[in-house]
C-alpha cells in the first residue's frame, strides 16, 4: 500500500473542513429536535423508513391535544328585498321615471305604499320591464297594486296584448287585481270582452260590483244588448242590480222607457227603488214636468213617496214655486206629504220663509211638528 504525505497547509485545510461537516450536523440535529423526534426503526422491520410522527398529533405531557376547530359551513344570506332594492334604485336615479308626471316630484320613498306609484311612473317608460319586475314579487297588497297600475296603462293602447299579459298571470289574489281592473278598463269600448273577462273573477261582492259596472257602461251605448246580457246572471239579487244598473244608465238618453223598464222588470223592491229614484232625478233636471206626470202614476206607496221626495228636491233648484203647486194636486196624502217635507228642508237655507209654508200644508201632525222642528234648528 502506498502511502500519501500531507503538507502542513493540507492537514490543517482537510481538519478545518472537517469541523465545518461536524458543526452543520449538529445544527441539523438540532432543529429537527424542535419540530419532530425520530424514532429508530426496529431490527425486524428492516431497512423500511420509520413514520415520522408531529408531536401536535400525540398525547405530550399527559395532556390531549386540542381537537382542530371546525370550520363553519358558509351561511345562506337571505335574499334581498326587492321592494327596498327598488327604492335604493330611484333614490340614487338608477330607475328611469316618467318625471313630467306631478306625482314624480311628491314621492316618498321612506314609504312602501309609495311602489304602485313608482311601477306606473317607470311603466310610462318601460313597461316591460316593470312589469317584469311586478310579476316576480311574491303575493301581497303591494303586487296587486302594482298590477292594477300596469293593467291600466297597458289596456288603453293594446288591448289584445293585455289579454295575453293577464294570461300570464298566475292565479291568485294579484292577478284578481289585474282582472278587475282591466275589465273596468274594457267596459266603456269592449264591453263583450269584458264580461268574459269579468266573469274570471272568484265569486264575491268584487265580482258583482265589477259586472254590475260593465253592464251600466253596456246600458248607455247598446240598453237593448245590456239588458239582454243582464237577463241571463242566474243569481236574482245580483240580477236586479245589474237591472237597475242598465236602467240608471239608459234614462240618458230615455229617461221613460228606462223608467217603464224598471218598474215592470226589476224583482228585488229595494233595487228597483234606487234604479226609478235615480232615473227620475235624471229626468227631472231637463224635464221636470214631464217627469212629474210619470210619476204621478204610480200606486201610493214607498216607490211612490221615494220618487216624489227626490223629484220635488231636484226641481226645487230649477223653480221653488212649481212643485209646490204640482205636490198639493196629489190624490194621496201619505205621498203629498213626504213631497211637501222634502221641499221644505230643500228651501230652508234659501227661502225659510216658503220652506215653513210647505211645512204647515203637511196633513199628518206628527210629521208637520217633526218637519217644523227641523226647519226651527236650522
């Protein structure tokens, strides 16, 4: 074997490196000592690599490690409020409002009651698009309104597309709204169509009163289709109201035939009161006369007494002096005397004095002294 000399300056350069090797394995040894211990593998597992094992993941000191926290499953957030997210738009002018409206300047948006009128001003401008939004709102008195208000905009220009818009309404209580109000909105021009329309409606007083309305509006174009449509409501009270109703709106143009009609028509007795009581005020205020001798022909009774007491009233502001000569040639004196009251208390503001001297003509003393009283107070 041979053998190799080391200079001087060899020997202490190989020392110097070797201390250097010495001194980083310390300082491995070290930091590994401060985050994991290693653990020397057994004889019988052979040259397989020993688990390193965190001191975080076992027991140290006696003492259980602390369970990792849990992290929280994401919270839904709640949906936004459409009607507030409104609101924020057309205070910050992010909404476009048909601003030459008068109520433009007057909204209050610190109020939810306050959206109808918003959809109507912003359906003026883009009426899809607010009733795109209307339509997404879940059912309340808000939505029908809303509703309400796009049905009145819409009808007037396009009338078979409001009926295909209505068609794509879902049931329930806005849509009712919508129907309402766009039936209304047909009765004067398409009074056919809004019967069907009408007839839509649930069973109720809204119902009634909206077919009732149709058919008055019905009365005053066509009296003969009118009535005919009336004639064929199966419910009899709503039947004569919506009688009356035709009748009330014929007498515009023939307050007799009207008024005839009413009287041999109309069942229901409190019905056809209004609708002979209504035509007859009509009538009275282009021909008083004429209406006078009308009613003149009536049975004594409480139609008679009614139409009487609303006729003298009426033509007591065209001639104070005319009804009270017309009232004293009546044969009964239950009617002459519910007249004589009615025209007394007319003319007790603007002439006391011929007002007190139809009350002293009332033939029923109680009546008169009731009648005298009343003048006095006044």
């Amino acid at each position: 074997m041979k053998k190799y000399a080391l200079t001087g300056t060899g020997a202490a350069g190989l020392i110097l490196a070797l201390v250097l090797v010495i001194q980083r394995s310390a300082d491995e040894t070290v930091d590994r000592s401060k985050g994991e211990r290693i653990v020397t593998p057994s004889a019988s597992r052979g040259l397989e690599p020993a688990p390193v094992v965190a001191v975080a993941d076992r027991e140290e000191n006696g003492r259980t490690p602390i369970a990792p926290a849990k992290v929280p499953s994401p919270v839904a957030l709640p949906p936004e409020d459409p009607i507030r997210r409104l609101l924020q738009d057309v205070a910050a002018g992010r909404l476009v409002l048909d601003t030459n409206e008068e109520e433009f300047g007057t909204l209050d948006l610190s109020r939810s009651d306050v959206v109808p009128v918003i959809v109507r001003l912003w359906a003026q401008k883009h009426w899809a698009e607010a009733a795109q939004w209307a339509q997404a709102l879940p059912e309340s008195d808000v939505k029908s309104a809303a509703l309400r208000q796009l049905a009145v905009l819409l009808t007037p220009f396009d009338p078979s597309a409001a009926r295909q818009w209505i068609d794509t309404l879902k049931a329930g209580p806005s849509r009712d709204a919508a129907v309402e109000s766009m039936s209304t909105q047909f009765a004067s021009a398409y009074p056919e169509q809004a019967l069907q329309l009408a007839e839509e409606l649930p069973q109720g007083d809204i119902r009634d009163q909206t077919l009732t309305h149709i058919l008055s509006q019905w009365g005053a174009q066509d009296p003969s289709v009118a009535v005919a449509s009336a004639r064929t409501i199966e419910d009899p009270a709503l039947r004569s109201r919506a009688l009356a109703a035709v009748a009330t709106a014929w007498a515009a143009s023939d307050p007799a035939g009207a008024g005839t009609f009413a009287v041999q028509e109309i069942d229901d007795e409190a019905a056809q009161t209004r609708a002979v009581v209504s035509i007859v005020q009509r009538w009275a205020r282009k021909d008083p006369a004429t209406a006078a001798a009308w009613v003149q022909q009536f049975e004594p009774g409480d139609l008679s007494n009614n139409t009487v007491e609303q006729l003298v009233a009426q033509w007591s502001l065209q001639d104070a002096e005319a009804p009270r000569r017309w009232l004293i040639t009546l044969p009964d004196a239950a009617t002459r005397d519910a007249g004589l009251a009615s025209l007394a208390r007319t003319l007790a503001q603007s002439q006391p004095a011929q007002a007190a001297q139809c009350a002293a003509l009332i033939i029923d003393p109680s009546r008169r002294q009731a009648c005298l009283a009343v003048l006095g107070n006044r």
